[in-house]
C-alpha cells in the first residue's frame, strides 16, 4: 500500500467516528441556497458561540465524487453569522490527519486570533482550539484555514462569515454565493509558504489528478457557486435581494457580468455610493455585495474568461448560475442604503512601505523584495500611525494582496486615484501595475502581507508587516 | 500494454503506483459508509476521457531513450524509457480547439509529430527522428520577418505570427541596426545637422560619408567621436568594434566582426529580428557577444526532402518543444528560458578599443572592462530565479498560440497542427524598458524615501534612493545611461534655496565649469536667470557598494571614485556683460563652479537642463578615455571611474539643507534617468529629456 493510500485509509477510519449529518449519495439538485448558517450555541445575543469540526469529506462536484475535506460535513462550511459588535466563539476541532487554522479573512481580529502559524502554532489533529473576538465591522468576510492553505482550501475548507449592521436596509431576501475553482493544488508545486516545509502531507493528491486544470486555465466545468456546477437560483420576480459574493478558489479569478451589476459593498462593507460596473472582477479572496432587484427576466451569471497572466483571454465565456424568476412582477424599488458619499484620500506623495511583486509564469519562486517566505524582512509600524504602502507588480502575473488584521484604503491604481474612498483588505495588482494604499496601523502583532493565489503565496509571496505596540 | 480508456478518475500518467493508490483510495472511501459527505450539485459533463497509447520514439533509426513525448494543447509531459517508449495518455478534448497532434522531441532532432492519432489500439504510435546537422550555413539567407502590413507570403515570419510580429515590429531589437544614434557614434557624425554652414559653425567637417542601410556615399557632419575614426586613425576602416555583431546580426555571410555600415536590407531594416535570435543554436557565455561567438547560430544546411519546405530544410530553436511545423523545423533550447539568450548581447566584457592606450593591469587585471554587465548582475541577485521574460515579456492571454494566423478568421489554432495554448503560455515579444514607448517598467525600479528635521531656520531632508524593483542595477546596460537625483525645497510657491548637502555630479551636466583659482566671474556663454552652482570637495569619497571590484571589496573608497562633494550655495546670474557674470548675491568660496541651468520646476519629459552641483546625486558607470575625459562612449574606454548604479535591492542614502523660511517646508524629490549624459547629447543633438522614474514628496 503507497503512503497516500494508507492515509486515506486512515482518514476514512476517522470518517466511522464522525458524528455528522451524511448528506446522500445521490446527486442533489442543481437548486441552489445560501450555505447552511452555523447554529448559535449561546443565548447571550451579544456572543454567537458556533463549533466547526474539519473533518475529511467527500465532495460531489458535478457527477463525479472527489475526496476532499469539509466543515461540519458541509460545502462550503456553515455561513456563520453575527452583528457589528457581537463577540464570536468559534470552537475549532480538528478531526483532519494534519494541523490546521482558521483565518478570519478581512476580519481586524487580535494576532492571536488570526490563524496564522508565524510565531505561534496551528491546531493539531484531534485538538480544538477555541476563536474568540469581538467583531467590529460590518461586512462579507470569510473564514479558511491559514496552514497548508493551498491543500486544504481547495479541498473545500471554506465559508462565509457575515457580519451584520443595524444601520443597513433588510431586503427580501440574502444570497450568499461562494465560487470555487476545483483542482487547483498540486502537491508539487509548493514550497512551504503556509505550511511547514517538508510536512505538506499528499494523502488526497492522486484523488486531485485528474482534475489538474491546464496552468490555471479555468475549466468552466470545474467552477462551482456553493459547491454546485452551473445552478440555478428559483425566485419570484418583484424581490429585492442582498447578494455577497465570495471568490474562494486558489488561483483562479472571476470576471463576473450580467444584465445589470449595482454594486453595494466592497471587501469592507458598504462602498460609499453605489457602484454600476459592466464588470465585476474578484480575485482570488476578493468579496464585493450586489443588490438584485427581479423584475419577471431570468438571467445569468457569466464569467469571462480571465488569466492571472495578464487579465482578459481568449476563451469563452460562461454561464457560472442563472437566476429563474417566477412571475410577472416588476423590479422592485432600489433599497435606501445609508451610503456615506465619503471622497477618497488625497494621496500624501511618499511612500513608507514598498512591496515588490515578483516571479514568473509557470514558475515557483515567488517573491515579496526578492525574498521568500518566511526568510524575510519584516516591515514595521508604530500603533496609530499612518502609513503609504506601495505595491508594484514587477512579476508575469496578476496578484492578489491581501493584508492581515487591517483594512487599508486605496489611494491609487496605476497613478489614477479611485472616484470613490475604497477600503479593502485583498486589492488585484496587474502585471506592471503600482498600486498605493493607506493604511492605519491599529492593530497590534505580526501581520502576513502576501499574494492571494494560494500557490504564490506557497510558493514565498509572502510577508510580515508589524504593528508594534 | 494494450491500449485502453480510462476515465477523468484516472491519472494523466502512466504512472502505475499513482494509479494503483488511487483505485485503491477511492475504493476505500466508497467502502466508508460513515465518511462525511457534502453537499454537491449535479450537472456538468459526464466523465471525461483519455486515450491511453503507447508511443515508440527512434533517432536516426534506434529507439532513443530520453525523448520528450507530449501531446498539443496537453501540459502533460512523457519521457521515453531505454526502449524508446513512453505511454501517455492523450486528451481527446484539446480537439474542441485544436489539432489532434502527439509529438516527439530530443535536443538532436527537429520535433517530429503524428497528426490525428485516433482511437485506441493496441499498436504504438512511431515516431522517427533525425539528428539535424549542427553545420552553419553561411550560405544560408536570413529571411524576411515582414510587418503587419506587410505579411502576405509565408515565408515571412509575420505571416503566421501575426501577434508577435505587430509587438516586436515597434521595438529597439527591431531598430538595432537603424538606430541613427547608434550611426552617429560608430560614424562620428551629426546626421541632425543637415548643412555644411551649420556643421561648421558647430565645429564639424562637412564631408563624405556612408549612408546606413544602403552603403551610398553622403554628406555628413563629422563632429565627435566615433568608432571608425577612434578605432582606425590611420586610413581605412579594419576595425568596427564589434558594434554589428549585437546591433546588426543578420548581416548575410561570415558571421561576426563586421562593419555595422555592411547592414543592408533586412539585416539594416530589422536589426534583432526573429530568424537570429531564433537561429541561435547554443550559448558560449565565455566567446564574445553577439554573434561573434557568443550566440550560437545554426543557419540551416540541410537540403529539404520534399519541395515546398523552401531551399533548406527548416530549423528554427525557441522555447517549446511542441512545435512540429515543418515550415519551422521547432527544436527546443533552455537558454531562452532563462537569460542565457540575453547575455549573448546585454553583458559585455571589453577590452581597451582605441589603437595605442592601455588599461592599468592593476585594477583590471582581467585585461577587460565590464562594459555591459546587466546578465551578471542579474545572475548575483536576489531576483535570478525570476528570468528576464518574467518582466520584459509579460504574458498575452488574448493569444492561444504565436501562430495565430487564423485568429482572425477561424479561432484560436495556430496556424498547422495547432492548439490553444494555456493563458500566459505566449509570451509578448516587446522587450518592456524604461525607454520603450510607453515608458513600460520605468515606475517599478525605484524608489524615493524622506524624511525630514527642521532645526535653526534650516530643513535637512535624508533621501534614500532605492533599487526596489529591478533584477538589474538601475541604470543598466548602456554606460551612457545615468539617473539623477534632484531634490527640493518649498514653502508654499516659495522654492527654499539649497545651503549645503549631497549634490549631482559632473555627469549631471554643466555649461562651463571652472576650478578654485579660476575667474568665477568670467563665463564665456551666461545668461541671465542661469545659474552657478558652487561645489567644494571634503577629501572624503563615498564607499558605496557597486558592481564587481566596486562592490566586492577589491576596491576601496578613493579606489571607487565617487568623491564626496558638498554644495556651498547656488548664485544666479543677473547681468552678463561680455564674459563679465554679476550674480543675486557674491559667489562664496568653493572647489568647483558650475554654471548651469535651473529650471522651475522638472517634469517628465521635459528638455534635460544642465544639473551639475544642484541639490541631489547622480548614479552611473563612468567610463574614461584615455584623455580622462568622463562618461565617454564605451568604445573609448580605457578605465571606469566609478560605478555607483544601484544594484538589486540596494540603496544610497543622500543629505539635502535647504533654508527653511515656514514651519513645513515640504520637500520634493525625484529621480531622473537620462539616456545620455549631458555634454554627449548636446554636442551631437541627440534629443535628450528627463524621464521621471520616481518621484516623492514630503
């Protein structure tokens, strides 16, 4: 017996002792739904209190069954829901055959709290290690492990966490969508960015072969909207629902356009006046909120097809869910959302911080100023003071940033200043591009600073950046 | 091993523990009735499937082991065992937007293919292969790459690469042999001077000359240096610098140490084109550059077997081994993935040109000056596991294929046994630089960091001028090139006048300069609203880390050349009478005077002002002729003087007093390349503006 199957094995044996729901072996309907939301354990409604067992799984994706790993046996794990203000337990068993984390992307959450292994240690197998934080924005974040990550996401370690404010219009109805592209990792492209080098175990990779997709060519039968292929979402025409968004794939981006985009929110909440792109772009790890107003025309989601080598490629688009309305009703009125109007930041002119993005198609060494984590030089700031960050992307792919335990706004991309404040905590950088953000150094701790593509990132692009107290 | 289908389940190698463990695997999580199981949805396709074949691969008749064994449009990658054989799994879905094609490639033998290799059978699929003969073919005549508005036959490269050629037609490799600035200074000419009374009143001599690209006789300037009349003082030219062998390598014939003025037709007109760089063969990192050696050139020699295939038999060498074109004759070299192909012309060890003058043995004890050395820098950086491509030739995801002929009419195939590439495999062939059209790259490299103490009706602003982006020193390649560090003070629309700290060197320009013991009053050429800039010396120099001896300790700070200069004040001139200067307010005492311009504000773009002693620093590899003058062309070179560029990662930190008239004065900085130094662009009226790398205000 090879060592992948013996941890197979191994993981199945766990499987017996599982106290799960087992979702049914036959094909489930092509209907699609929100995740399921995680169940508050306490009654305090200041606290949401939820457990989150990570466990082997086996995902159906389209027809076919593929194992992979799952929260509380659910693709994606439970949306887990709270209030600007709540303070959030989440008790993290471990039920894998390797350690693990949970990072609370774009989440200001204390260090300790924030998945990460730099300096401080991951969950082991058979542990539980209990999250606890107070959550202080509003917004579509989402949670994943922050260890091993190019594995263990793609193998369907994800879900969403939503955070709620009272200032906010409730509309008919909420949809979360998390995208995901299958079969992203390849266990021999990593190098230890997240994970301990040497200890990446394999188990499930000759499972993952024959969905290897071509150099990050996105096979559009391989993207799923909630761990579904090509769904379709039943509603009545006159319903105005809250849509969030969440690109959970490794590498693969999401060039989303349909009939009419309104844009509400951003990777930090509410943007400051609605937004109408004819395109909608999320990175890998990017989050944005739409509002749909039905009227009685079903539509699609299509994505078109869009490389981290450069952007818009040749290729097809694709229908990635369509929307099925039911009645004749018109569309709904446009809901009042307390958007502030705020400018963007004038740009200051200097710069405090510089990161330079770097590496080559097809390649693994990818690099943050010519080095790879974790041998790297850590940037550091003093609490409450604000900083210019640079980023230049002198690399031959695009490249998701994305900042820990911060917000940051965008001043500037390529030289043009947004015509609107844009706070974000994952910002796509394309090839040649520089890209200044502002930040305010509120949080305390050693914070990762890296690309987005969790095969970069595995690959070195990654970084510390300290607050210092 | 007989031929079989497997399905998406199975592995797309042949490798038969991978596929053992994964029955296995997926029989055990059948079996586990209490796995965890998610939610999943329906629909999509059914099962995909591979054909499982068995290809026989022989070189000149005897099975080859080693051979790489792929299908197009498929990453997968097989390698034959010592029988020749390797069994591959071939993707019937690349048919959807591509040719069905598997194909056998070996370093010795032009990439043999078989098209459409059908179904599953028990029989493997043979391929022959024939070493091709490694013989130059100086017979041979380098082909036509065509235009886009000029691709009608296919033996022009733009015929079928119609992407790649529209990218590289607008390019310098494209312009190398052309290049009227490169004429100049192998000629010693102004060919911006158009006239015998202008020429004159310049100090030139109007006389004959030869005319780029068509070798006719013409009248010129001869003003300045050049190659011909530096190398040849005697009479006839025999010695033409190796220019031609990287400025114009299709020159027909013998390869190597030509006359750059032998460029005509396509080796004039299209300088680096397509069928030398992918001519080249091999790399000799140790022969000299170009084509002299360095690049390997295999023209081809064989007669073709079939007619239709031109007068030789097709070889062409690039990247990939998936080209089985006959037309192109693919074999695949490593050096174009890596830099090798670059250092065949961008690292240039030279030895002293100028007939009668000599090196000093002692610091170059290599009997060569490190001319061009970006490769090297490059390959001691912290950025060499990043090739040269990975930001001069980004990737074009709109392109499935370099052939991509039918794009327009018929979708992504290439043109003949074609398939879609994966996004990103194409890569665009523009060379990006600071100096392309677009000024590509030019705000990745560097970086200005201030900061700033106001003390005593004084601002001090400490500028950190930092490589942060380029795998390269900043400037490279060239030796004419320089970057300027200009630094700023201001109260409102009030510009602060400078009171001391790190000034621009020499290099930086000036209209006249005098030394301590000179009339700082006489000037031959002022003008009212110019400036004179007063410099003195600490006796210190600066010990930076450079390239090679100038940074490896081999040299030390006197050694290295960068004598620490101080500015004193600035004066501006206020009346001219004759040569007799007034100026704003007495010129103190200092070891240099600089009379210059001081324009009011710099922007990108704008006409280069002569800087030398204002308020900032100066980067550059400083090459000496033998008469000690500075910054001179490569070809006159006896000696560097210094050699302070700024190598991967590196930075200078610089020191600027200003005189403070507010409570926050803001001070500006930037840092400007110049392509040639001051003096050089001046006297041959090469056109010469400040382009802004980086700019940063505090």
């Amino acid at each position: 017996m090879t060592r992948n199957a013996a941890l197979v094995m191994l993981a199945c044996l766990g499987c017996g002792e599982a106290n799960e729901p087992v979702a049914a072996r036959a094909s489930p309907p092509r209907v699609l739904s929100s995740p399921a939301e995680a169940v508050d354990l306490d009654a305090d409604p200041l606290v949401v209190h939820v457990r989150l067992r990570a466990a082997p799984a086996l995902h159906r994706i389209g027809d076919s069954e593929y194992p992979g790993f799952a929260y509380n046996g659910q693709l994606p794990g439970p949306t887990i829901r709270a209030r600007v203000g709540d303070t959030l337990v989440v008790e993290l068993e471990n039920a894998l055959e390797f350690d693990t984390t949970l990072h609370w992307h774009g989440l200001s959450v204390p260090y300790a709290m924030d998945g990460v292994t730099w300096q401080t240690g991951a969950v082991k197998p058979g542990e539980t290690f209990t999250y606890s934080f107070e959550v202080t924005a509003a917004g579509t974040f989402w949670y994943h492990p922050h260890f091993d990550s190019e594995r263990q996401v793609d193998l369907g370690l994800y879900g969403a966490l939503i955070v709620e404010a009272p200032t906010e219009p409730a509309l008919d109805d909420e949809l979360v969508l998390i995208f995901d592209s299958w079969g992203e990792f390849r266990a021999e492209s990593g190098s230890g960015g997240h994970g301990t080098p040497g200890t990446r175990p394999g188990a499930l990779e000759p499972a993952l072969g024959p969905l290897h997709t071509n150099e990050h060519t996105p096979d559009p039968g391989r993207w799923t909207v909630n761990g579904l292929v090509a769904p379709a979402f039943p509603s009545r025409s006159g319903t105005s629902l809250r849509v969030r968004l969440i690109n959970a794939s490794n590498d693969d981006y999401l060039d989303l356009h349909w009939s009419q985009i309104r844009q509400i929110a951003s990777d930090q909440g509410l943007l400051p006046a609605l937004q109408t792109p004819e395109r909608l772009l999320l990175a890998p790890g990017d989050r944005a909120e739409v509002e749909w107003l039905l009227g009685g025309d079903d539509f699609g989601i299509h994505a078109e097809p869009y490389s981290m080598h450069g952007g818009v490629a040749l290729g097809e688009s694709h229908e990635l869910l369509r929307v099925e309305t039911e009645g004749s009703r018109t569309a709904p009125p446009a809901p009042e959302w307390p958007f502030s109007g705020t400018a963007a930041s004038s740009d200051p002119g200097s710069t405090d911080i510089v990161y330079v993005f770097t590496g080559d198609a097809g390649g693994s060494d990818w690099r943050i100023n010519g080095e790879r984590y974790p041998d790297v030089t850590i940037e550091e700031l003093d609490l409450g003071s604000t900083a210019v960050l640079e980023l230049r992307n002198a690399s031959a792919t695009e490249h998701p940033f994305h900042l820990h335990g911060h917000a940051f706004e965008v001043l500037a991309v390529g030289g043009v200043a947004p015509a609107v404040r844009m706070l974000e905590d994952t910002i796509n950088v394309r090839i040649g591009e520089v890209v200044r953000l502002r930040l305010h150094a509120d949080n305390v701790g050693d914070w990762m600073a890296h690309c987005h593509l969790l095969s970069h990132a595995e690959g070195g692009m990654m970084t510390v950046l300290r607050v210092r107290p | 091993m007989s031929a079989k289908t497997m399905t998406r389940h199975s592995l797309p190698s042949s490798s038969t523990p991978r596929g053992a463990s994964l029955a296995l695997c997926l029989a055990l999580v059948a079996a586990c009735s209490e796995s965890e199981r998610s939610a999943g949805g329906t629909g999509g396709a059914g099962p995909d499937v591979f054909v499982r074949r068995v290809v026989a691969v022989t070189l000149d008749g005897v099975p080859v082991a080693g051979a790489s064994v792929l299908q197009g449009g498929n990453p997968e990658r097989w390698t034959t065992d010592d029988g020749g054989r390797a069994e591959i799994s071939i993707d019937p879905t690349i048919a959807e937007v591509g040719e069905m094609v598997v194909m056998a490639a070996h370093s010795e033998a032009r990439t043999g293919f078989v098209y459409d290799p059908g179904p599953a059978t028990p029989d493997p699929i043979e391929i022959a292969l024939r070493r091709f003969d490694r013989t130059d073919n100086p017979a041979y005549v380098f082909g036509d790459p065509g235009e886009p508005t000029r691709r009608e036959s296919t033996g022009q490269c733009a015929h079928c690469h119609g992407t790649i050629n529209a990218d590289w037609v607008n390019t310098s490799h494209r312009a190398a042999a052309k290049n009227p600035t490169v004429h100049d200074l192998y000629a010693g000419t102004v060919t911006a001077i158009a006239t015998a009374t202008e020429c004159a009143a310049a100090g030139g001599t109007w006389d004959l000359a030869t005319e780029p690209g068509t070798g006719a006789s013409v009248s010129r300037c001869h003003l300045g240096d050049g190659v011909l009349p530096a190398l040849n003082p005697g009479g006839a030219p025999a010695a033409f610098g190796g220019c031609a062998d990287c400025h114009a390598p299709g020159i027909d014939g013998e390869l190597g140490g030509r006359d750059l003025l032998e460029a005509t037709g396509v080796a004039f007109e299209y300088g680096v084109h397509c069928d030398v760089c992918h001519r080249t063969e091999s790399i000799d990192l140790s022969a000299p550059a170009g084509v002299a050696g360095r690049l390997g050139l295999l023209r081809p020699s064989e007669k073709p077997p079939t007619p239709g295939l031109g007068e030789w038999l097709p070889i062409m060498f690039g990247p990939r081994s998936d080209v089985p074109n006959p037309l192109m004759g693919g074999v695949e070299r490593a050096h174009f993935h890596d830099g090798r192909l670059c250092a065949g012309c961008h690292q240039l060890d030279q030895p002293v040109l100028v007939p009668g003058a000599a090196l000093d043995g002692d610091r170059w004890p290599d009997a060569t000056l490190p001319i061009h050395s970006t490769y090297n820098e490059w390959q001691t950086g912290p950025l060499s596991g990043s090739p040269c491509a990975s930001c001069h030739m980004p990737p074009d995801p709109s392109v499935g294929n370099g052939a991509d002929l039918y794009n327009e009419v018929a979708g992504p195939e290439g043109v003949a046994t074609g398939w879609r590439r994966a996004p990103g495999a194409v890569r665009r062939h523009v060379w990006l630089g600071p100096r392309d059209a677009a000024g590509s790259l030019r705000k990745l490299g560097a970086a200005l960091f201030i900061d700033k103490t106001l003390a005593a009706g004084e601002v001090v602003a400490t500028v950190s001028v930092e490589n942060v982006g380029a795998g390269h020193a900043i400037p490279t390649g060239e030796p004419l090139r320089s970057l300027l560090l200009l630094v700023e003070a201001h109260c409102g629309a009030t510009r602060l006048a400078p009171t001391g700290g790190d000034v621009v060197p020499d290099f930086g320009g000036y209209l006249e300069r005098k030394l301590a013991g000179e009339d700082w009053n006489s000037w031959v050429a002022a003008k009212v609203g110019q400036v004179v800039r007063v410099v003195q010396h600490t006796g210190k120099f600066h010990d930076y880390v450079g390239f090679g001896p100038f940074g490896d300790g081999r040299f030390s700070a006197a050694e290295k050349g960068m004598a620490q200069e101080r500015l004193v004040a600035v004066r501006t001139v206020v009346g001219v009478q004759g040569q007799s200067v007034s100026f704003d307010q007495p010129l103190p005492v200092g070891d240099v005077a600089y009379l210059g311009e001081s324009p009011a504000t710099l922007v990108d773009g704008a006409p280069a002002s002569a800087l030398a002693g204002a308020a900032g620093f100066g980067f550059a590899r400083v090459l000496v002729g033998a008469d000690g003058r500075r910054m001179v062309p490569h070809f006159l070179a006896v000696d560097v003087a210094s050699d302070n560029r700024l190598l991967p990662r590196a930075k200078f930190v610089s020191e600027h007093r200003f005189a403070a008239s507010c409570a926050e004065p803001e001070i500006t900085a930037r840092l400007v390349h110049r392509a040639y130094p001051w003096d050089l662009a001046r006297e041959r009226r090469f056109e010469l503006t400040e382009s802004v790398f980086a700019e940063a205000r505090k």
